[in-house]
C-alpha cells in the first residue's frame, strides 16, 4: 500500500494520520471497525486486520508454523509424485485433505502409497530444483530471533524436507512425519504414527507447556483445515493464503502481505 491509499483507507476507518510501520504497511489508530473498509481493500487486494492496541511483538515467546504452501511455496508430496508421474493424482487428494473433505491422515496413507518404489535420492532433487522459501519467510524468521521467541516448524510434510529447512532458517525444532526406506526406496509407508491435525496441536501444546507461556504469549501460522487445531491452541492464528475454511477459523487472514507481513500484526 503506498501513502496515497493509505490516506484513503484512514478516511473510510474516520482514523488518525496513517503510520508506516514496514514497506508497504501502515497503522491507522483510532479506527472504526468497518466492513466498507475491509470491502474496500479486498477490492484494491490489500489485507486488513484489527489488531488490539495492547498486543506487543516483544511479549510473543512461540511461533510455530506449517512447512508445504505456508513456509515453503510447494506441496512436497505432489512434487516427489510429479518424478512418479503421478503428480495431478497425489495433488488431487492433497486439496481434498487441505479443504477438509477427507481425514488428513486416511489422505497421507493414500498419497504415501502412491511413492512407493522411489529411490529415496530422489528426494533431494525435489529439494534442490523445486523447493523454494515463500516471499517474507526469511524475514519473519530472523524477525522472531531477533526478539529471542522460539520457533516451531510443524508439519504433516516428511522430515527430509523440514531438516534441511529447519536447518537453512535457523529455526529452533520442526515435527514431521518420516517416510520408510527399505532397500534405498521408498516404500510406500510411514514410520511411526501420522502427524496430523491432532498431532501438531499435541506438539504445539508440549513446547508451549514446556515453555511455560500463557496462551496470548503463542502464534500459528497456517494454510490448510490439519492446521485448524494447532491455530486454535494459539492466542493469534494467522490463515496465509490459506483455504477458505481456515481463513473463516483464524485470527487473521493474509491473502496478499508476503509471509513477514505476520510481523505487521503486532506493534
């Protein structure tokens, strides 16, 4: 949003001069809830979000957020299928769990199988050629160690990929599901249980427990229905691009704001 646009959205709120607080974000204090604003930047594609004067950045002790179209631009599964041949197939199934139209963990079982005789190298080439941080990523990351608040990377993704993100962004621990190799070649299933929405709720949960955090002291950030029980456990959820359903759920919605714009949401 450039200052212009800003000006004409603190006169629709009836708000206080707009204050730039980040490229292309702005604050207008003392602004009337109003759905012909919210209307009004849907319309010029600008996310709008109601944040609490008493909600401060320093105060956050945890954000966990989910790793395939959230952090990173692609579904890794649909991807490592796209090697098989199967790509159209896997993401079909993919949009049904993320819609929830289908239980996440029959979906992941089904999708799994369909891996089943890929040699297990080919993974990495899924990471190098096609894996890439979505826009702001970065940036919300080194924004939460700059403030010394932990990071939890949690997903119903496979832990070759969130190891080596982990690992790329600094962040402090990830959950994943882990795909078994017999021979060098996937086999078609997973080991150990399924993460799934009710397990990235459990984990989310343990680290906050662990912690010692109040509720308000939490953040997730998500894009699919297996986020919705982790982003209820949160004080703030933040739906990023995310599915309709999810965008209903959460605290708030960022359809357009790189994935930094989180930051934006807290003064």
């Amino acid at each position: 949003m450039n200052a212009r646009l800003a000006a004409d959205a603190a006169r629709l709120a009836g708000a206080a001069v707009p204050q730039q607080v980040a490229a292309g974000a702005w604050r207008l204090r003392a602004a009337a809830r109003s759905p012909t604003l919210e209307a009004w930047c849907a319309a010029h594609r600008l996310d709008c979000a109601w944040v609490p004067e008493e909600r401060r950045f320093a105060e956050l002790r945890l954000l966990a957020i989910d790793m395939d179209s959230t952090l990173i631009t692609i579904e890794c599964i649909d991807e490592i299928g796209a090697l098989l041949g199967r790509k159209a197939e896997i993401a079909a199934i993919t949009e049904e769990a993320m819609r929830g139209e289908i239980p996440y963990a029959e979906s992941l079982a089904r999708r799994v199988a369909l891996l089943a005789g890929l040699e297990e190298a080919a993974l990495e080439k899924v990471y190098r050629d096609t894996l890439a941080l979505s826009p702001g990523a970065e940036r919300l990351i080194e924004g939460c160690r700059s403030q010394q608040i932990r990071t939890l990377l949690v997903s119903g993704g496979f832990t070759f990929f969130t190891e080596r993100v982990r690992t790329r962004l600094g962040i402090d621990e990830a959950f994943a599901n882990e795909l078994e190799v017999v021979d060098g070649r996937l086999s078609g299933r997973l080991r150990g249980s399924i993460v799934d929405a009710g397990a990235k709720a459990a984990r989310f949960r343990e680290v906050a427990a662990r912690l010692r955090l109040q509720k308000s002291q939490t953040l997730a950030v998500g894009d699919g229905a297996n986020d919705l029980a982790m982003m209820a456990e949160a004080g703030v959820s933040v739906a990023w691009r995310a599915k309709p359903r999810v965008r209903v759920a959460a605290t708030h919605a960022l359809d357009f704001s790189d994935l930094d714009g989180v930051l934006n949401l807290y003064t």
